[in-house]
C-alpha cells in the first residue's frame, strides 16, 4: 500500500516542483549572447517558417562552432528541435556555406555576389528554388560564415523581420584587436573586473571553459585579435614556457578567428643579465646590450620570432611601448623609435607580423606641454618605418580623458599606418562603477575632421585607410575584462565591449542603434524598456564629461587611482598633477595652448589650427584645453565662465540622478539580480557625482571669489 501511495503522489510532487521552479537569475555571464523564447507569436511563425531546418555543409572547427551556435540559440529561441540536413531538401531551410561547399552559394558566387566579400565578409540573404525559399549565409571563408551566423542571430535577439533579406557585410577595418593589460601574477593594470583571465599556471595543460566563451564573444562582435599582456611588459611572457602557454590559448581563439599578439619589453635581450645581478626577475635573454643596430641584438629577435611562429603558425605581432613611462627603448642607445621598431618588423615580416609601436611618449625634454610630445617625437620620422609597422596612437593626445581633441598625429602623419587605440575599460571615466556608455564618446572622435587633405577628412576614414588607401589598417581597445562572473565589473560596462567590437567592424553604425541593440540583447525585447533603458545610456558619457571635466577641463582626478576628483593635486612630477592642468588663478581657468602659448595648436592642420587659436571660435567644449579663460567671459549661453562651469557641474549630477529614476522605474521589467546590481551602481554613481561637482567647485570658488548658486 504505502508503495503505491508513492507511486500516486509522485505525479503530484513533479507538477509542484514544474510550477515552482523560477529560471535562474541573470548573472550577466551570457552577456549580450542571451537566447530568450520569443514571443511575437508573428515573429515566431515567420522565423519557424523560415528554418525548417539547417544545412551547414563541411567538417572545419569553425563549422562545428556555428553548428553548436546554433543549436544552442535556435532551440531556444523558436522552441523547436531544430533539424539538420546534409543538402536541400524539399522544405525551407538555412543554408550555410562557401562556394566550395553549397551549390547554392556556388550559384551566388557565379551572379558575382560574393566578389567583394573577402575574406571575413558575408551575404545574407534569401534565395528562392521551386517552391522553397533559403535563407542563405555565404561567405568565402568559413570565419565569414561564423561572423555571418552571429549577425543572422542578432536579427532574431532583436526581433527584425526576415522579409527582404539582403545584407552585405565586411570590415571597415583589417585589424580589430583588444589589448589587454594583463599582467602575469594574474593582475590587471587599470582592471576592474577581478584578476586575469589568463591563467598562467594551469597552462598550457588546463584549458578553462572561459577561454572559448571569451574567443565566441569577440567573434559575436567581429573582433579578430587579442594581446594578452600588458604594455608595460614583462621579459618572462617570450620564455619557451610561457610561449607554450600563448600556444595554447592560440589553439582555442584560431577557430574563431582571433589571432595572439604580445606586449614586448625592448630590453628583453639583455633580461637575463639583470636578473642574474638580482635586479630583476624573470630574465630572457644575457646580451651585453638592447641596441636595435647590434647585429647580435637583431639575431637575437629574429631567432626568437622563429621560436615563436614554430609554436603559433598564425601569430600576429608585436604591440611595443618604448621610451615611456620608464619603460625601455631604442634612445637608450641614441637610436630613433623608427630604427626600434624596424628592428622587430624586419624580423617579423617573413611570417607577415607586424610590430605595433605605441606612440604614448611623455619625455620633458622634448616639450614641456605632454600633449606635444608625441607629434614632436614622431611626426619627423614619418615614412622611415617598415611597411609591416603601425605607429599606434591613442585617441587623444593626453591620456583617455573624459573629453579630449582627436591626436593631431592623425591628420599629419601620412606616410606611416596608423593603428587608434581607444579604452574600453574606464580608467578616467568611473571605473566598473559608473554607468558610461562610451560610443557617443567613439562616435565623436570617428567623425572628427582632421582636414588632412580636405573638409571630411575625418578620424574613421584614416583609420579604416579610406583618405589615404593604406595597405594595412587597425584599431585597439584597451579591454574592460576579468574573471568576475559578469566579465566587465558593470553589466553596463558589457555595452562598451559590445560596441567597440561592432564600430571596429563598421563605424558608420550610430551610437543609438548599438545600445538599442545591446539593450534588446542583454536586457529586454520590451519596446517602453529598451527606450527607457538607452535613453539612460545616451546621455550617460555627456553627463561624465560634466560632473568630471567640463568645458574642456582635464586630468584633474585622485592621484595614482584615477577615480574621484583631485583639483587640488600638486603632487609628483610637474606634469603629471592637476594644477598643471587647470592652472586656476585668480584671472581665470585653462591651460593656455594657443599660439601664445605653448602652441599646441600648431600642431593641427588649417583650419582647424586657426579656429582651435581663436578664443571667440574654439568650440566651447574644447574651451578649457586650448585657453586660459577669464572667470568673466561670457560664453555662447550668454552666462559667464564661472557660471557656465557651475551649471555643467550641477547638469552632470541631475543626469545621474534622473539615470537612477528611470532605473528605479524598470523595476519587474528587468532580471531582478540585474535591476539590483545597477541601482547600486548608480547609487554609488550618484555618490560620485555630487562629489566632483562639490569639491570641484569649492575648489575653483576660491580662485574666482564668487558664489556658487542655490548655495549661502
């Protein structure tokens, strides 16, 4: 009797737990890769219609990742065990494939369709056969068709129809890297998101699960490459072992499309030599010398690139920061940033690498105002680098400030590659901890015009070597990941690698369209959400800029840490500390760059030179960066400075705020974990923000001796 009481209740029991059970919450680990039911009962039907089935033909790891992709996604997503087929069938079907796999895209391939395709690009698009009608992905390589997979799925994570398919995609840009600060004691060097992901000691025999959800993110996003180490780089990441570590992590990001690269110490050949004195650990190499003209020294990296290619075929580069910041470089030894990096090129260039060299170079005897330096340093050796070498530069001519003027070496240096290295993690701009949308940020240098040869000579068209028809073409981001669960620290802050994957790939894509998309991806399909939600995103950088660093104001943070506001700070090296800087006074605010002063102007190419020199023309939100400005000038809005200043302090605070009303107000809309997370973030921002408005203008308040409004 009692055994078949069991046997009675367990039905019961199992339809208790069916309706108990709540799905897991959102740790933000999927990023935007969340697969949801969808539920447009419409949609639903068309996209069930569409995908009968699945046709992926050929045996490639790359094939067998878009085959699991897709299982994984569609499944889910349509709520059907999707079938897959050998060949066409009589039923609809998607069709994936190069022309030397499916007759289908065979036939494509003979309209002269997939002509300008390449080698990463892809077609999307829906072809017709009796009564069946494909919806086809074709490229002409397989990392084409993964690229193409993911894109065919970001159409159905944000409900677009599937009517009228005709999508041609290719890179604006032929090297997307992220550049990781990653150091080899498992740090990170401006990382707020936890340790390394690298893990160092478990390689090459451990291979974390991670490594390929990193690698099938970055190709989600089309990104092509990964540097694994800081550019502050340590010697020991070129010992044969850690090689064999690099080797590793190669074997799982090649099917994805995504070479390695390193961050190399110049001084690695004499390393070893140091590490015997006890001077330093982790010793290479035991030459007398680093000099890039030494026929020792030059053997020495060409046998070690041989070494390297003999374990990692597909290896990319070198990324090099030399002769700053105390890092070492070729004018240790009288030679040129030219004669350093052509060292290293020429023994890359037999296994087409190419040498990244950093154009971040602070040295006080070249020109006492940093944002000068690098021009000064580089512009003369325009068109002596080897051709397999970028002079890498960042966006600003300071250092990822909050706003700065696009780095003039852009416009004037045209006989030399030129890789943009933007940061992804937010060193200047909150951390992990404030909610800052960066592709507003993005957008803006992209469209800014250099006139390098004419009006819409902008950043992105020499980037992507469009002005100028460069034979090779890069960018770089500075990675915001670490092994928190939620990889980025912020669920916001996945946004940021979201977007900069995706405008490396194709700049002309609007900051709005790629939050909107971020946002139906990560968070919700719900159109009053995905408003509400990027409507917060928007705002978030111009709102940053003004609780920060209106006006054109700069590098006025906490020492060393980089995070709260430090306008007081007069400590260290002249040109590292705030006054230096703003150079408040009593007459006024701004560091003084006009041709009456240090002259950065000059640096610009007409007309940008004369409107940038003049105080009347400077656009305002440059202001502060190019003029020292009396606290009584009247700006555009018809207030003072010192009032002007005073309203975008209190503007960026009242952002903030209302970021963390319209959070408040998604409550039940959004994952709970996730809801919860963010208004504690944005409370904390909140925190923040009120901070720099307060001590900022306190600060200031007793330079210019007037009152700051709504205070007694």
């Amino acid at each position: 009797m009692r055994t078949r009481c069991k046997t009675k209740l367990l039905p019961i029991i199992l339809l208790v737990l069916l309706f108990s059970w709540e799905a897991p919450a959102d740790d933000g680990y999927e990023l935007w890769m969340k697969y949801r039911k969808i539920n447009n009962e419409h949609l639903l039907k068309q996209y069930r219609e569409a995908i009968a089935c699945i046709i992926v033909p050929g045996e490639s790891e790359t094939l067998r990742i878009i085959r699991s992709e897709l299982k994984r996604s569609l499944d889910v997503m349509l709520g059907v065990d999707m079938r897959y087929r050998a060949a066409a069938t009589g039923e609809n079907a998607l069709v994936i494939g190069t022309p030397a796999r499916s007759d289908i895209v065979q036939h494509l391939q003979h309209e002269g369709k997939l002509q300008t395709l390449g080698v990463e690009g892809y077609l999307i698009t829906s072809v017709t056969k009796g009564k069946n009608k494909f919806t086809v992905i074709a490229a002409n390589r397989d990392i084409g068709l993964l690229y193409g997979a993911f894109h065919f799925l970001r159409t159905l994570q944000t409900r677009q129809s599937l009517d009228h398919l005709n999508i041609v995609s290719t890179p604006r840009i032929g090297y997307r890297l992220l550049d990781h600060w990653d150091n080899l004691d498992g740090s990170i060097e401006r990382g707020y998101a936890g340790k390394s992901l690298w893990k160092w000691d478990e390689l090459p025999k451990k291979i974390d699960k991670r490594y390929h959800d990193y690698a099938r993110a970055n190709a989600s996003i089309g990104i092509n490459g990964a540097v694994l180490n800081n550019v502050n780089a340590n010697p020991v990441i070129l010992k044969t072992e850690y090689l064999r570590k690099v080797s590793a992590l190669a074997n799982v990001f090649r099917p994805y499309g995504i070479r390695v690269f390193l961050s190399v110490n110049f001084s690695s050949p004499i390393s070893g030599r140091f590490e015997q004195e006890g001077n330093r650990k982790g010793g290479i190499g035991n030459l007398p010398t680093a000099d890039p003209q030494a026929p020792n020294v030059r053997l020495w990296w060409k046998n070690k690139v041989k070494e390297i290619y003999a374990l990692i075929p597909d290896f990319g580069g070198f990324v090099v920061k030399a002769n700053s910041e105390g890092m070492p470089g070729p004018q240790d030894y009288g030679r040129t940033h030219a004669e350093g990096a052509n060292m290293l090129a020429e023994a890359l260039e037999p296994f087409h690498g190419v040498v990244m060299w950093r154009a971040f170079v602070y040295n006080a005897g070249v020109d006492v105002d940093r944002v000068k330096r690098a021009a000064l340093e580089f512009l003369p050796l325009d068109g002596l680098f080897r051709p397999n070498v970028f002079v890498q530069a960042k966006n600003g001519p300071l250092d990822f400030q909050p706003r700065e003027p696009v780095q003039p070496l852009f416009g004037s240096m045209t006989k030399t590659p030129m890789m943009l290295e933007l940061q992804i993690t937010q060193e200047y701009l909150g951390h992990s901890t404030h909610l800052v949308y960066l592709a507003p940020m993005w957008k803006e240098y992209f469209q800014f015009d250099l006139f390098a040869k004419a009006p819409g000579s902008t950043l992105a068209a020499i980037v992507d070597g469009s002005l100028r028809n460069a034979h090779m073409t890069g960018i770089a981001g500075v990675a915001n990941t670490g092994d928190d669960r939620n990889w980025c620290g912020h669920l916001f802050a996945q946004a940021n690698w979201f977007a900069f994957g995706r405008l490396a790939w194709d700049h002309s894509i609007s900051a709005q369209q790629l939050a909107d998309e971020w946002v139906r991806m990560s968070l919700s399909n719900d159109s009053g959400t995905v408003s509400t939600v990027s409507s917060i995103m928007m705002g978030s950088r111009e709102a940053c800029v003004n609780y920060m660093t209106p006006l054109g104001l700069h590098h006025i943070m906490e020492v060393d840490v980089h995070y709260g506001p430090g306008p007081q700070n007069d400590r260290g090296r002249e040109d590292w500390t705030s006054v230096y800087y703003h150079r408040a006074d009593s007459i006024g605010l701004g560091f003084d760059r006009s041709s009456a002063g240090s002259n950065a102007v000059g640096q610009y190419l007409p007309p940008l030179r004369s409107a940038f020199d003049n105080l009347e023309t400077c656009p305002e939100k440059y202001l502060l960066w190019f003029h020292h400005v009396n606290w009584d000038h009247r700006m555009s809005s018809g207030r003072t400075l010192w009032e002007e200043l005073c309203v975008r302090y209190t503007a960026g605070t009242d952002y903030v705020r209302e970021m963390y009303n319209k959070w408040l107000s998604l409550e039940g809309a959004v994952d709970p974990q996730v809801f919860s997370s963010v208004k504690e973030k944005l409370k904390k921002q909140l925190v923040d923000a009120a901070a720099w408005r307060d001590t900022c203008l306190v600060y200031f308040q007793k330079f210019s001796k007037q009152t700051i409004p709504g205070r007694h």
